[in-house]
C-alpha cells in the first residue's frame, strides 16, 4: 500500500466516521461518544499526513505512533457505539473493522521503521 493509499484510506475512515455519527440518536451519552469518535478518526488521517511531512526518521516514527493511538481510540469508541446500543452493530462493524486495519497497518509501519532506524 502507497502512502497516497493510506492518506485516501484515512481520510476515507473519518468521512464514514462523519456520516456515522450523524446517525446516532441525539442524547448526551451519544453526542459525548460521537464528538470523541469525530476527534480521534480525524486526527488518524491529520497525523498521518503529518507523519509523512516528518522532519526526521524520528519524527516520523513518533507521528506514526500517534495515528496508531488515534486509530485504536477510534475503534474503543465504535466499541461503546456498540455496547451502548446505539445503532445496530452490523452496521457499525464495517468501521470497527478498518480502524482494527488502520491500527495495525500503523502498528506494522511504526516497527518496520523503528527496525531500520
């Protein structure tokens, strides 16, 4: 996968965030998840633009680490979507499952290259 892959694929998750969120019903507990699923699904896509302007090898791998923090958060919150009952899982999981991909795509690339570092 490119690096133009990943910044289409990030952006990509944080537009389905979006138009998830606006799903949810409109209760304090819903508006709480879905204000901190929009921060933590945009900043995967913001940090990895952000990793791939790094200064440094450094400052690459500490970015990437971020969007890997950000992508996991993503998907605790999708997770209470879920548990909290909020709208169907089956129509929740699709996003579950990219930010469980996301996550370990960052994972991976953030090993790789600490390894070569």
């Amino acid at each position: 996968m490119t690096e133009a892959d990943l910044k289409l694929r990030t952006k990509n998750f944080a537009l389905r965030v979006l138009q998830l969120v606006n799903e949810v019903p409109n209760t304090p507990a819903a508006r709480a998840i879905g204000y901190q699923l929009i921060r933590s699904a945009m900043s995967v896509g913001a940090n990895y633009r952000a990793a791939c302007r790094g200064r440094s090898k450094k400052d690459f791998i500490a970015k990437l680490a971020i969007v890997d923090e950000e992508a996991d958060e993503s998907a605790y919150w999708l997770e209470l979507i879920i548990g909290a009952k909020l709208l169907p899982e089956s129509h929740v999981n699709p996003l579950l499952q990219e930010a469980f991909e996301l996550t370990a795509i960052m994972a991976s690339s953030r090993k790789t290259a600490a390894r070569d570092f």
